[in-house]
C-alpha cells in the first residue's frame, strides 16, 4: 500500500479500506504530478501517450467499435525524431490521470504548438501509416468508444483546445508558460496564474406528471430529440438557471425541480453538464416554443419514450421520407436523464 492510506481507514471493514486506500493514494499521486513539475516528468518516463492532430484523437477501428492507442515515451520519441519534430515537444503534452499502478496518461497534440505545423499538416497521412491507425474527428467517434476511452478523450481534447487558446496573457500580452501536467499557465512578467475552464451548463428534463417534454435544433440529426439545454448566465444558481432556460424556450415555469447527475462534455467547448428534473404545474402545460432557439419542442408519453430508448437504429428514413423519433445515444448524459424518467415514475413526482 501507499504512503498516503492508514490512519483514516483503518476502522473500516478490509474491503473499504482497500477500496478507499487505491482511490485516496491515486488522487494524491495525481495532486503531486500536477503541483511537482520534475514529478512529472518522471511519470512520463513510465507513462502512456494518447496522441492527437489537430484535436483529432488516433483511433484504431475494432470492428463497431474505435480503441485508443497508447504510445510509450520512447515510442513518442522515436515518432517525432521520424516526422523531424523537437522531442522537446513532449513538454507540450497534458496530464489526463493515472491507472491504479500510478501509470501516468497524458495526451500530446502532434500540431497544435509546433514550431513546424505546415510540415505537420502534410506528413499527416505519413504519421497515420506509421501508427497504423487514424485521426477522427471526436464528435464522429464518441458514441463508438468505451466509456473510459471517450472520457478520457474527452478530457485530453478540453485540456488541448483551452491550451491552444491561452497562449497569452490577456492582462500584459505575453506568452504564457504551462506547467508540466498542463493544470495551469502563469504569465511569467506578472505572475497572473490561468486554470482550463469549462462552462457550466443545465439540462432538464420537464414533466407534467404523466408526459415529458423534449425539444430539438435545427442542428440536431433528423429526428433526434432531447432535453432543454442552457448556459448558465453570470451569478446564477442551479436553480435560477433552470427556471430561466425553461422560461426562455418554451414559455413554461417550473414549479419544482430535483438535480440527478452531472457530465463533462467536450462540444463545442469544455461544459460541466448539470441534468435536473423538473415539474411543471398541472393545467400549465401549454408550450410557446422560442423559435430563435429551437426548431421544435413537444410532449412526450412514457410509451413513446420507452419505445424511442430502444430505437437501436435511428437514422434510417423511413418510406415516407421521415425519420423515427429518436433520442441521445447512451453516453451522453440527456440519454441518462431521460431513462430515469421512463424507468423511475417518482421522477415526475418531485418533493416540494
Ligand atoms: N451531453 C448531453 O446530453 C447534451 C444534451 C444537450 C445539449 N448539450 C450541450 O449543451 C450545450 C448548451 O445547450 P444550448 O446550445 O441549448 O445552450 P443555450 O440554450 O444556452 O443556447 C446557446 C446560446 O447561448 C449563448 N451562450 C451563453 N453562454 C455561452 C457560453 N458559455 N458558450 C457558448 N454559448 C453561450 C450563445 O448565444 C449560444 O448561441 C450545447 O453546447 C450542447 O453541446 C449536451
Ligand atoms: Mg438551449
């Protein structure tokens, strides 16, 4: 066991001290990679790679499914000395966790940052053949990895793109430095420490006791539709937020609301998902869709809900020229919210 597990733990049955003890000494490995730059450089050594172009992970096709590739660090370097790239270039790579060895796992971006993207950019095709495998877009390979994979994916591309976009300091203009783990950037004439952000959003699902209410963009695929989603707005609450992105687009109040779970998602930026149900009023049902916002947004049974989760194959047109009604594939956290509500009744019957 580790230097950190003991004290707190030892009252407890053996199965949670081993429990509790992997997970604590795990968090405080990852605590000192963040803060200990030499540290860090150290688990590199023993590290594992995930490697990325232009925000675009390398994936290997596994029949329905894409894995991600781990690369060692002399296999890293071995590749950039190939392409003719700086192996200094590993000092641009993030910190995404670590396994229960303290294996560290980090993602580096074979373009953003170069010194050299052009040259990047062209040997693109080259790289793929040499790693035998592809760059995909994350968006198009997401439903398709396993959960740790796209979770970690997720992470890698967040950290990547907020680095890419805070090169400098936006107080005295000059170049930023990030520390070894990618946790921060500090600007080195004034000392102003920047942290990656990610933009806290609510999604809520509304019900009126017996129906719930979805909606969808312009944007969504043909078909697909979902919970309200909105921004949070500077100084608000949770809840605050959740009344007004209902007000806003679909013109209903919210009488009482009930937080079930949270998701970091990577599009378009970084968000912290934050999925509630709620109840409207009986009698108050009558939905005035915000155009500007969404295309369209309706009630819903729990039979046409219930039948639309087990919809395996959505896109498929149908004779007449439309699309089934279809919802959020399983990852996304509008699809969890959603199969709460189908398979937990009480959920349109919130506490006061
Ligand atoms: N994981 C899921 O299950 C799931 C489901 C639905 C939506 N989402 C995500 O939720 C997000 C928000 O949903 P929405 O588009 O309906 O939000 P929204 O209703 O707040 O409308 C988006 C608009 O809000 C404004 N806005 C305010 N603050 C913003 C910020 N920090 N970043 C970007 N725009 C901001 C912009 O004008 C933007 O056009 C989307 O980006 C979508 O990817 C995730
Ligand atoms: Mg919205």
């Amino acid at each position: 066991m580790s230097l950190y597990c003991g004290i707190a733990c030892r009252r407890k049955s053996l199965w949670c001290y081993r429990l509790l003890s992997t997970y604590v000494t795990k968090t405080r490995y990852l605590l000192e990679l963040k803060e200990d730059d030499d540290a860090c450089k150290t688990a590199q050594q023993t590290g594992a790679f995930y490697l990325f172009h232009s925000l675009a992970p390398l994936l290997q096709k596994s029949e329905h499914q894409y894995l991600a590739p781990q690369h060692s660090l002399s296999e890293l370097e071995k590749l950039l000395a190939k392409f003719g790239q700086d192996t200094q270039r590993i000092e641009d790579s993030v910190l995404l966790g670590c396994s229960e060895k303290h294996e560290a796992w980090f993602a580096l971006d074979l373009v953003l940052n170069s010194s050299s993207p052009i040259n990047a950019s062209l040997q693109k095709p080259q790289m793929e053949t040499e790693l035998k495998a592809s760059f995909i877009e994350l968006r198009k390979a997401l439903f398709q990895l396993n959960e740790k994979d796209a979770s970690l994916l997720s992470t890698a591309q967040a950290l990547l793109r907020w680095h890419d976009a805070h090169q400098f300091c936006s107080r005295s203009g000059q170049p930023t430095k990030k520390n070894m783990a990618g946790s921060k950037r500090v600007c080195p004439s004034n000392k102003i420490i920047y942290y990656p952000q990610m933009a806290p959003v609510v999604i809520t699902l509304v019900s009126d006791g017996t129906q719930c209410l979805l909606a969808r963009q312009s944007s969504f695929p043909k078909g697909m539709y979902s919970a309200l989603a909105g921004f949070c707005d500077i100084g608000e609450s949770l809840e605050e937020a959740v009344r007004r992105e209902v007000a806003e687009e679909v013109g209903l109040e919210v009488e009482r609301l009930q937080y079930s779970a949270s998701q970091h998602w990577p599009f378009p930026n970084s968000s912290l998902m934050i999925a509630c149900h709620a109840t409207v009023k009986p009698g108050q049902t009558e939905i005035q869709v915000n155009l500007r916002e969404l295309e369209a947004a309706a009630w819903f049974s729990h039979d046409e809900v219930a039948t639309a989760l087990r919809r395996n194959n959505p896109y498929t047109q149908q004779q007449n020229g439309t699309f089934p009604f279809w919802l959020p594939p399983k990852l996304a956290i509008a699809h969890q919210l959603i199969k709460e509500w189908v398979e937990k009744p009480t959920c349109s019957a919130l506490p006061a």
